[in-house]
C-alpha cells in the first residue's frame, strides 16, 4: 500500500513570533483546528536566520512565514491561508456572498500591501534612522483609510459578525502599530474590533507573547 | 417591474493609464470580455487628483484603481479581479488544482505586496532624491526572489499553460521595471513569460500606451 508522506507529517510552519505575517497563519490554522509544527526563524539572531542559504530554498523572498503542507513549501501568508481555507474543514475564512467576499479582501489587501509592507523589518533597515517616523507614518495613513471602510462592512467583526481573513489581517498589523507607539484611540472601530478579537481564543493561542521562540521577558 | 440600476449602467473602472494596479484590472476586464467606462484620475496633475475629497469617498486610501459595479465600489486590484472572477462569466483566471491555485496566489501577492507597494508613487514620493535607486532595489530584489519560483510554476505562462491572475500581476510589474531602468535580461523567466504575454490581445489592448488618458506622446 501506498501511503503519501505529507498524509503522515503534520505541517510545518516557519516564522517568527513578532512576525505579523507569520501571526496571520497561526490564527487561521488556530481557526481550523489544524495541527503543526513550529521552525522558529529568527529575524535579529545572527544577521537573520531568514538569511541564509537554506532558508531561502523555502522563500527565495527571504521572509517569513514559509509553511510546509501536503508535499509543497508556500510562502506569501495569504496564499496559505487561502491554501488552507480551500482543503482544510473547520470554520469558513470568507463569507459566502461575493460582496462581502469582496470586502473582505479589500480591507484584507490595504492591510497587506498597503500597510504591512512599508513597515517590513528590510524595509526599515534600509531606511535607518528615521525608522520609527517612517513606519508610524505609513501605519497612520493606512488606519485613516482603514478606519471609514470598516465603519462601513463591521458588526460584531471586521465584516458582519462573522471571523474573517480580514480579521486575521487587522490583529496583527494593529499589534505592529502598537509597537512603533501608534495611538489607537484615534481610529474607534479599529480599536474595539481589535479588543473583540483579543478575547477570541484563536488569536490568544497564536498571539506572540506565547509561542515557542518568544523570549522569556517577552512572555505574558 | 423593479430593474436594478446595476444591471442597466456599465462598471466603471477609476484608473491611470499608466498605474499598474490599474492595468492589473484592465487585463482582467478584457480577459473576461466585459465592457465598462472609464474615469481617468490623473496622479500627477493639479497635484494629484487621487487626493480629491469627491475620489477619496470612493477610496480612503487615495490610490487608483477604484471599481464601481453592481451598486458598490471596491479598491485594492486583487480584490476587484476575484469579485469579477466569482460574479462574471468567461475564462477562469484561477487554475481548478488548489496546489496550483496557491502557486498563482504566491506569485501574485509576491509582487502584489512584496514588490508593488515599495515603488508606489505616495512611497517614492517620500523617499525624494534616491528615489529611483531605491525603486530599483527593491524591483530587483523581489525579481530575484520571483525568477526561480516561476522557474518551478511556468509553462507557457507563469503557472502553466493557462493565463491567470499571476499574469496579470507579472506583466504591469515588468512594466514598472522597465520605468526604473531595471535589466530585464537578468531574468529569464521573466523576460520570456512578459513577452509572451504581451503578445495576448487582452494584455494588448489594456496596454498604458493605448488608454483614453494616455497622452499622445506616450501612444503608440
């Protein structure tokens, strides 16, 4: 008898704890209830773990995350995640009207193209000093046009009241703003949706202060 | 009789000739066959008509395109494409096989997020001086990263014998390469699926050299 290897091996995520591309993943696999495996690539540590010659067989981008499943290595978080969505049962990541459909990725989209790239950790190397400016300037743009489209699409979550990709986009960038010390306040919806979402389970297991590879004083 | 007002008007695409999100939504309008009007929103004149309070309600993020059909208006490129592929007939732009679909997906949010946004007007804009150099850096390092991906997907186009949404992206990106003087000839995967594209009437006909708000210096 035949038995395919990846039917017997569980996925493998490689990421970064304070990745929030990699934080994206974890949600939806947290989601779906799906089982996995965690390769901490660390980002500072020597030079970059994402670096090196290995890694980049993974994701010639040389970025986290990169994720392991059914034989193929995907990179790029939303392609993994619509990866999972379409051969993974477990809650549905997109409503079903092609409307909403449609808004969830375009609040997902301006979150991970319009936002999130600006403030990429090569980006701002190579930026410099004036790091943090840069990346509260780039958040702080985004959130202005994020903040109308989601009192628009919101109920209880991103759009309606049902958990989306949109919603596994939003935590982790406004996660990311609060790091360069963004003030939420400012954008009301953003806020109580990301305070919604907090209490949600999936994001509190895949949140960044618990994984494998948090530091001890990063830990909560 | 009740007729909804969307089924009597035409879409209407809001672009620039010359953005490669526009082009993007361009191609798939004429891969699918369907007909829509356009509004040009000029980047560069009067200081940027992107920036209006009236373009702004279409969209907050203040960039082009912006799509209104079926009585709501949507932005973010990909996301107009995939609600024209699940509501519109014609040519799929997504492979069946989910394996594939998720390479498509790969290649397109490599350029999508990973390469686009960092050679966006609004960043370069704020970048000043260097900002050629800096818009060949990062077209170089995400075609670095895209070459040997589409080594492993192509066949005739980026993930097999069939055009889909990783085309779209691919071809307005080398576009923007060749803007920034980037060599081309580096890539060769690249280079042979661009040209072969561009051969493709729906990839002709949406061409920056051939819109309504091309200027005529620029027609050919």
């Amino acid at each position: 008898m035949h038995v395919s290897l990846s039917c017997l091996t569980k996925p493998v995520l490689h990421g970064y704890f304070r990745s929030s591309c990699s934080w994206r993943v974890r949600i939806a696999l947290a989601l779906k209830g799906i089982e996995y495996d965690q390769v901490p690539v660390n980002l500072i540590k020597d030079g970059g773990q994402q670096l090196t010659d290995q890694y980049k067989a993974l994701n010639p981008m040389q970025q986290v995350p990169a994720f392991t499943i059914d034989g193929i290595t995907l990179s790029q978080s939303l392609a993994i995640i619509l990866y999972i969505e379409e051969t993974r049962p477990g809650p549905r990541l997109f409503p079903t009207d092609p409307q909403k459909r449609a808004q969830v990725r375009m609040i997902s989209d301006l979150i991970v193209s319009g936002i999130q790239p600006l403030q990429n950790l090569y980006v701002l190397q190579k930026i410099g000093a004036e790091k943090v400016q840069w990346a509260q300037h780039f958040i702080l743009r985004g959130f202005e046009a994020l903040e109308p489209l989601l009192k628009q699409t919101a109920g209880k979550y991103c759009v309606g009241d049902e958990i989306s990709v949109a919603d596994i986009c939003l935590v982790p960038q406004v996660y990311n703003a609060e790091r360069f010390k963004v003030d939420i306040s400012q954008f009301p919806t953003i806020k109580r949706l990301n305070e919604t979402l907090l209490e949600v389970e999936a994001f509190k297991a895949s949140h960044p202060s618990c994984q494998p590879d948090t530091p001890s004083d990063l830990r909560s």
